[in-house]
C-alpha cells in the first residue's frame, strides 16, 4: 500500500518507519528543509513515564487564575481575543476534576511505558545512537512539604509500575554529584528509576536514516496546504501546489495538525503549548548533570546530550508565534545558577521557542476519524518524544488491521 505521512517530525518519522517494516511504500512530507526542527528538536529529553501526569488537573484552574492575574506560573495563559484558545480552555477545565486527571493520566503512563520498551527493542535493532542515558530522572524537591505532596501524589504511577524512590538531599548529591555546591538548597527528589533520557532530534535524524534504507522517501522543504476527499476516503494532499495522491495518509503535523484536518471537515481539539529550550555546549572543565531532571520549584528540566546540555522550561498558552525575548529565560538562568552553577558554557547558549502540540486532556489522538484512509497520530503535547515509538507502532497495527499491544481507548479522535 502506498502511504503519505504529513510531517517530519518525530512522530511522523516514527510512523513511517513502523510503516515500511510492514512492507508498504512510504513517503514522508515535511515542511522544513530539514526533519525534526519544531517542538522535536527544543524538547527537554527526557523519557519520562514517571512524568506523565496530565496538566489538566484539580491544581491546574487556580494555576492559570493566578497566571491571568499576572503571577509567573510554570503553566500560564496569555490574555487574549482567540477563539480557539476559548473552546479549548473549556474543554481543558472539563479534564480537570480529579477523576478525569486520574483517567487521563493513566491512559498517558500507559502508552509511556509501552513506548519506552518499544524505542529500547527498536534502538537495539537499529544500532542508534542518540546520547541516551539511562540511570534514572531526578524530581527535585527543595521544600519538605512539597516533596511529601509529590511522592504522594505519584502514588498512582508506582501503582501502574513506575519504580520511584524518594532521597534526601544527600543522596541526592551522591546520585549526581553535580548538585554538590546546590546541598542546601533542594530537600530531596522523586527518584524515576527507570526514567531515561536523549536527544530526539538526532534520534528523528538517525531514524530516518534506517527508514531511506527501507525505502521510504523524504520530500523536504514541501508544505502541505490541504488535504482533499470524497465521502468517507480522502484523495489526495495538496502539497505546494501538486496534488499528491496515497492510498492512505497519516497526519501528524504537530500543532498545524487542526489546520489541515479542518480542510477535510474534521476538527481537532488541539492547542500550542509554548516553552523556552535552550542548549548549552559542555566543555572539558565543566561539570554537568550526568542525569536528566526536573527542578519541581520552577518545571525547568535538563538532559544531558554528552557534549551539551539541554535545559527547558515553562508552558505558555500564547497561540503559535514562536518569538521569545531574553526574559523568557530568567527561570532557566535561574535554576541553572542555583543547581548546576559550573555544569556548561552559559555564555553561548542557543535559545528557541517551540510548540508542544496539546489536547485538553493530555492523551494524544491516535486512530481514524471520519475518512477510513486518514489516519491521525498526532497530540502527544508535553510527553510526545518519550511515547512517539509506541504510538508509531500503534499507528502501524491500526493501519494494518492488527490488534495493538496496548489498550487504546482514550486516544480516540473525537467526534
Ligand atoms: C519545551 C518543550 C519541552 C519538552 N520536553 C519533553 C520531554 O522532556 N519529554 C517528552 O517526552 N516530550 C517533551 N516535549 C514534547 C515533545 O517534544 C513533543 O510532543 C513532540 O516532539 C511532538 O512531535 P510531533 O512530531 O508531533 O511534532 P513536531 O516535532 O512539532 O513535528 C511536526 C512536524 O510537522 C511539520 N509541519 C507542520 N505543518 C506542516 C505542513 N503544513 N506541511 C508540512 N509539514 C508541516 C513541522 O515542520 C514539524 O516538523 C517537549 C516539548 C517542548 C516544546
């Protein structure tokens, strides 16, 4: 079957590699003149299962009151006349109570941890190397009550399998000695043992590699403008100007996925989370985190890449400008300089805003909607990287017919 996958990011990349293992005749459209240069390549690299609680949440409302109201909250909402950002605000106060936000959450901790063992078997077969460090994820604490309240509430994850511990501060630094001069000042951590970590954008780069040798095609630098149907199958994408034409296509464009679904009559609840990356080289002398993780206080995270370091932060509700100015950064210069004051060339970081592509709950939308050629693997907003191999193989068994390996209910696209 010859199949077109819209979008080259992660995800998309993921996809068409599932797809050609199954033997069908795969061509990947991208945008850029390069793969995995939006939300992709600016994530915090972390794999994370034991993060996967869902934003949407009993705490989230007052968050975002309080964001309005001016305070700079690590999830916060810019006032604006957007429409969209209307319905879905409606819809995401819908998730909130606590037995959505178990829900959701438990149906993202699910395709987490499917997708973690999923990238393991495929990064062994494919030999990849993508500065992957596997030792565990810190959640730094540094305040006591603070850090009860999150072991607390990761309850849930260590009841569906997650292995966590909680340290104190000194284990903490014996963990990762590049907290040493940073012992007064956290409490502990929330130790994800099984949590990981590495670079998706090289992951994407070297993926797409294996994917050439199984045929797949890449046309980069091509836009798709909109996708064209008749009943219940679509025919064809419009991309820069040509009708291209599969006999099956898979949308996966990120946070522009609503745009051109809605060129086909379906529409997707999905909205950008803005946040702030930044890179950092790592030279001889430094002393950088050999671990990934999180400052809770302020939700900026780290990974380490071997010779640079990621940090990332915040979520911004601000519709899809990608522009950022200097204060942006303040917490991640912040947090660097309290924790990790020596781990890596401040000095010459490159900085970037990207778009996490969110739906109100948090579960990605991953299936058919109303075309039964049109298949949606797109939405996995804050933990896309750590579930894009599991639903990339999701994505495949649907298309294929097969059962998946994983419950799927809560990914469905909506009606
Ligand atoms: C600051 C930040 C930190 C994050 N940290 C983590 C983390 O630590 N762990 C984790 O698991 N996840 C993290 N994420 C989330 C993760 O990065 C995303 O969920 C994931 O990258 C989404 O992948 P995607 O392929 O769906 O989207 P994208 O990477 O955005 O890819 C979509 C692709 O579609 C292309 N495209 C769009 N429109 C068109 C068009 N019309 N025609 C052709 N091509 C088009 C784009 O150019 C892009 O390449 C983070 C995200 C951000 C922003």
């Amino acid at each position: 079957m010859t199949v077109l996958v819209l979008g080259g990011g992660v995800l998309g990349t993921a996809t068409a590699y599932f797809l050609a293992r199954d033997g069908h005749e795969v061509e990947v459209v991208e945008r850029q003149r390069a793969l995995a240069q939006d939300a992709s390549s600016g994530n915090a690299g972390l794999i994370a299962p034991g993060h996967s609680f869902s934003w949407a949440s009993p705490a989230a409302p007052r968050m975002l009151l309080r964001s309005l109201a001016g305070a700079a909250t690590a999830i916060r909402v810019k006032p604006r006349i957007d429409p969209e950002l209307v319905r879905w605000g409606i819809r995401f106060l819908r998730e909130c109570p606590s037995d959505r936000a178990v829900a959701n959450t438990l149906v993202k901790l699910r395709l987490c941890q499917y997708s973690q063992g999923v990238m393991e078997e495929l990064v062994a077969k494919e030999e990849i190397d993508y500065g992957h460090v596997s030792a565990g994820v810190l959640y730094l604490y540094r305040d006591e009550r603070e850090l009860e309240l999150g072991y607390k509430k990761s309850s849930l994850l260590r009841e569906h399998g997650q292995e966590q511990e909680v340290l104190d501060a000194d284990a903490c630094v014996e963990y990762e000695p590049a907290l040493e001069s940073a012992r007064d000042r956290i409490v502990g951590a929330v130790l994800g043992k099984t949590d990981s970590s590495g670079d998706c954008e090289r992951f994407t780069y070297e993926l797409a590699g294996r994917c050439r040798k199984l045929g797949v095609r890449f046309r980069l630098g091509t836009a798709v403008h909109r996708l064209v149907h008749s009943e219940d199958r679509v025919t064809g994408a419009v991309v820069d100007g040509e009708l291209v034409e599969a006999d099956h296509y898979v949308l996966s464009l990120g946070v522009d996925s609503p745009a051109v679904a809605r060129t086909v009559g379906q529409r997707l609840p999905m909205y950008p989370a803005k946040g702030y990356s930044v890179t950092f080289p790592i030279r001889e002398k430094d002393r950088p985190p050999s671990h990934g993780g999180v400052d809770e206080a302020t939700l900026v995270a780290w990974s380490n890449f071997g010779d640079r370091l990621r940090m990332s932060s915040t979520a911004e509700f601000a519709g899809y400008s990608r522009s950022w100015g200097e204060s942006d950064f303040s917490n991640i210069h912040k947090m660097a300089a309290e924790l990790f004051p020596a781990a890596a060339d401040y000095g010459a970081g490159e900085y970037r805003a990207c778009l996490r592509p969110m739906t109100p709950g948090g579960p990605p939308i991953v299936g058919y909607g109303r075309h039964r050629n049109l298949l949606y693997n797109t939405g996995h907003g804050h933990m896309g990287w750590t579930m894009a191999c599991g639903s990339a193989k999701i994505a495949a068994d649907i298309l294929a017919g097969r059962d998946t390996d994983i419950d799927v209910r809560g990914m469905e696209v909506p009606a």
